[in-house]
C-alpha cells in the first residue's frame, strides 16, 4: 500500500465539504423570491409559501445549521408527546436496537454454535433459514402487531427478526470453520466438550462472529427507521416522519445527518471488537 | 507371545471410494511393536499412510479393523499419555508461546495454581530454548521457533509416549538440524516412547532405535524393519563417521528409490505381515 498523508486527505475532505456546502447556498438563496403576499390570516394558518401557491424553499445550510445547533443544545426536552428532544428520539431508537439486537445474539449466537457443530442440525435448518433470511423485516410487521399487541415491542421484534440471521449464519460458518488440527489438539490434551468450545473453538470463530454482529448492528440501525416510521410514537423513524407532516425539512435534515453518526459510532464500536478478538494465524 | 509396550495388531484402514469406486485400502494387516524407551522411525513415500497410523495411534483416526494396545490397554480414542508434535505445530494463534504451554499443563493438572502452572510453563519453556519469547504470540515466531513451543506442549503433560509427524519437514535444514539434536537429547533424558514419521534419512539413523521401511501405497506394507546398531549417544556432527554408517544409508535409499515401488505387489517368499524381516545393514559392516 502506498503512503496514505492524513493531513492531505483531510484537507481535500474539508474542501469537499466546502464546496458542497457552498454550491447548496448559492442553489438555495437564488430559488426563493416571490413578493406577492396572501391574506395574512390564511397565511398564518398554513404557512407563507402555501398561501402564496409557491412550494416551500429547501432550506440553505445556514439554516439547517442554526437548526442543528437548536436540537444539539437542547437535545432532551419533552413537552408533550408530539415535541420530543432529539437526544430523546435517538434514545428510544438506540433502546429498541440494543434490545433486539441484544435479544437475536442471545439466540443467534447459541444456535449459531450448535448448527457449526453438527452437520445433522445445519442439513435440518439450513431450507427454514434460508426462506426466512431474506423476508424483509418490515414485512414481519403486521404480524407482530397481530400478536403482540404492542407497538413498541413490535418494533423489537422487527430489529430482532433482521439482526438474528448474518449473527446466526456468521457463528455457524465459523464453528464450521475451526481448523481441524486445532481440534485435534484438543481431543488430544483430552478437553470436555464444554472446555473445547470455550477455549478453542469461541476464540478461534470469534472474528467471524463478531462480524455477524456489525453486520446484523448495521441493518438493525436502517431497519428500526422504517420500523418507527411505520408503527409511530416515539423514535428517530417517527421524529422524520413527524418533520415529513411538519413540512420542517431542516429538521429532517438534521435528523439524517445523526442518524449516519449514530449509526457510524455503533459500527465502531464492533470494529474495535473486532480488533480486540482478531487474530494472526 | 509377550507383547511390546505399543503393540500394533493387524490393522486395517479403508478410505470410501468417491462416487461408485471400490473403497481404498490405504494398509492392510499392519504389525509392528514399540518397546518402552524405544525410538522408532516410520519411513516411506507420500501417500502410504504414514500420517493415519500416527493418528490412529494417537487416537485421533480409527482403524477399520484390527487393534493398538497400549501397556495392555485397547486404543480407543485419544489420551494425555500419547502426546502428538504435529507437522504444522498447530499452536493455538490467540494464545501466546506460554499461554499454548499452559493450556497442556491444565488439561494435565486442572487442580495446579495459576503459580504453579507458570512455574511449569518456564521451566518447558527454558527446556526448549524459548526465554524470553514466552509472551510471543504464534505469528511472532520462527518456523523452528514454533515447532520449539509444539514440543514443549507435547512434553508439558507429561506424558508415556511421544508421537511426531514429520515435525521437521517444514524448517530449513540448519534449524531442523538443531531441533533434532534437541529432540534427541530431550527424550534420552527423559526416557520417552517415541514413534516419529519421516521421509528424511540422515533424520531417522540420527534419532530411530529401529526403523521401519514402508512400501507405496494403496496397500501399503512394511517391508523390512532396519535396526540401527549405530552407537548412542549420535551427534550430528559425528554420526555420519561411525563404522556402517553408510550401509545404513544406502540400504534405506536403495529402499525408497527402488524397492519401495517394487515391492508393492511382490513381497518376497520369507516375508510376512506378523513377523516382519529385521536387517541390521551397520552391524555387517562394522565388524
């Protein structure tokens, strides 16, 4: 690999942003400019450019950015259940992900283990995931709604349907994959079974299955927008959708840019797991 | 009839024939004897089933039919008396030297203090010549290096017998000769059973108490068992001075470049499974 400059890729990331900031200003200050003025009254009922007939302006950066500024220096208020802080929204989001994501490992992984090891048990479960693993998430929704009654818990349930099967396949591949001479090293320092799959199979299939989980962490944090979106209430996906209604596109624009941190520091977080269970063969 | 400490009985083992084919006899009817304290060498080409008798002495492979017994004792499965060196010094890669080292000495004594097992680990660890490289990780490691901590597992549970297969076969030829020396003096020490598989000549005269010469395969046999009356204790640097030395040497490769191949089809008259012929190609030349 050649000799990467961090200097030289930050300055040319930073003039990006520049001139990316700079042609959404000039595109959006030059958009805007209808003088003529309807009834004010019917005009503070469904905004100016409503009533104007024109569309409302795509905000410029100065004012998705004061927007910004407002959700991050207050970002947990709560007056109502309509106006929720950000932080708040991003909080209810992050809770469900954990939980089904933390529920899917609790199952994935276990199983993911047992399928690795016996070839029976891969040969009899192999058709189920494969018709389930690419059913999209979301499509899982009326049915949780149907029996579980709860909104709030259906969305647990999606992120948990969509983050079980690259954890369970990731494990199942790995424990497959044990070399065979590490097991016979093993068997030949006569460990038990349970001492073998603590000590020489988990570490040896534990870079691949903490793959599975940032993959499954990825796709639980693009599923659980839509899965709010749809169900409602609380959450980043209800924040936007909320916005969406509000015609509030600085607001949405904000909410998309935390959502790529928030997913981005989730996926860090697993890449440093990832390291930290790596190993040279 | 007294039986040899490892005694090697009749045994049979067959590899199902991909698709339709007729199952592939590797070897058929194997006997042989390892007595206690005894160095044994396996010597034959690729694919004669050198590696599957260590496995199935080891217990890791079973044989199809027929039996080892082992002081008395039926194989049947593996066990910390028969400790293996593999060729790929299949060292766990998230464990340090030490940590490998450690995980045998638990598997032997999983009632030792976290003291006392690190007490074990330097003393293995200083045996083979590794101080200093206990908290390197396999990669870290020289092949030789590597192979050094695979023997220093081995021998950390103690154990009755000593199997290696081709532990050597993947160093260069300066460090393989050091680790054979070391091998060498190691089990004079400690006494060891040892039964090692090789395709190196000058390897086997050095280490092996007997040698036992295998024909091609499938349906391999062992054609004639070379008895090294060679004296002990042999140094590398010394042993290719001895009286018959060289006899020995040939008659081992006369063996793998010609009658190996030969001999397949065709054992001689004399020849049988259960008593196979022993030569003693040194001792003639020496006196």
């Amino acid at each position: 690999m050649r000799t990467t400059r961090p200097l030289a890729s930050f300055a040319l990331a930073a003039l990006l942003f520049a001139l990316f900031v700079g042609a959404w200003q000039l595109s959006s200050s030059s958009g805007t400019g209808s003088g003529e003025m309807a009834d004010p009254e019917y005009a503070a009922l469904v905004g100016a450019a409503a009533a104007t007939g024109g569309q409302t302006p795509f905000p410029s950066p100065i004012e998705v950015g004061a927007r910004i500024w407002a959700h991050i220096a207050d970002p947990f208020y709560v007056r109502g259940t309509n106006d929720q802080g950000i932080g708040v929204q991003l909080g209810y989001s992050l809770a469900r992900v954990l939980a089904g994501f933390s529920l899917a490992a609790l199952l994935a992984i276990p199983l993911g283990f047992l399928i690795g090891m016996s070839p029976l048990l891969y040969g009899a479960l192999n058709p189920f995931i494969q018709v389930l693993r690419p059913i999209s998430p979301l499509a899982w929704m009326p049915l949780a709604l149907y029996t579980i009654r709860d909104s709030s818990v259906s969305s647990i349930f999606v992120i948990f349907i969509c983050s079980v099967w690259p954890m369970l396949l990731n494990t199942a591949f790995g424990v497959a994959s044990v070399r065979r001479e590490w097991l016979n090293v093993a068997r030949t320092l006569e460990c038990g079974a349970l001492r073998t799959a603590l000590r020489v199979i988990l570490p040896a299939a534990a870079p691949t299955i903490v793959t599975g989980m940032r993959i499954s962490i990825g796709i639980a944090w693009l599923v659980i927008v839509a899965a709010e979106m749809l169900v409602g209430g609380t959450g980043i996906g209800y924040f936007v959708w909320n916005q969406w209604n509000n015609l509030s596109l600085s607001d949405i624009v904000t909410a998309i840019l935390l959502i790529g941190v928030i997913g981005m520091a989730l996926d860090q977080i697993l890449a440093v797991a990832t390291r930290a269970v790596a190993y040279q063969e | 009839m007294r039986r040899p400490f490892v005694s090697v009985e009749g045994i049979t083992r067959r590899f199902p024939g991909i698709a339709d084919a007729a199952p592939q006899t590797v070897f058929d009817d194997l006997w042989f004897g390892i007595e206690e304290g005894e160095f044994v060498c396996l010597i034959g080409h690729s694919g004669c089933g050198k590696t599957t008798i260590l496995n199935i002495l080891a217990g890791l492979d079973r044989a199809d039919g027929g039996a080892v017994v082992v002081a008395g004792r039926e194989v049947d499965g593996p066990s910390l008396d028969r400790a293996v060196i593999f060729q790929s010094h299949a060292l766990l890669p998230w464990l340090t030297a030490e940590g490998n080292i450690a995980f045998a000495v638990r598997s032997r004594y999983p009632h030792w203090s976290r003291a006392r097992v690190a007490e074990a680990c330097r003393h293995w660890i200083e045996l083979v010549g590794l101080t200093g490289a206990g908290h390197k990780r396999p990669a870290q490691l020289s092949g030789g290096m590597k192979q050094r901590v695979g023997i220093a597992r081995a021998l950390a549970v103690s154990p009755k017998i000593l199997l290696m297969d081709e532990p050597f076969s993947a160093l260069d030829a300066l460090t393989r000769g050091t680790l054979q020396e070391e091998v060498n003096r190691i089990v004079a020490e400690t006494k060891l059973t040892a039964f090692m598989i090789t395709h190196d000549v000058d390897e086997a005269i050095l280490l092996a108490d007997r040698i036992l010469l295998m024909t091609n395969g499938p349906e391999a046999k062992i054609a004639e068992v070379v008895v090294n009356t060679l004296p002990r204790p042999r140094t590398r640097h010394d042993v290719h001075h001895l009286p018959g030395y060289y006899e020995l040497r040939n008659h081992i490769i006369d063996f793998l470049v010609d009658r190996a191949r030969r001999l397949r089809g065709a054992m001689p008259p004399q020849w049988s499974a259960r008593a196979v012929p022993e030569v003693r190609p040194a001792a003639a030349a020496a006196t």
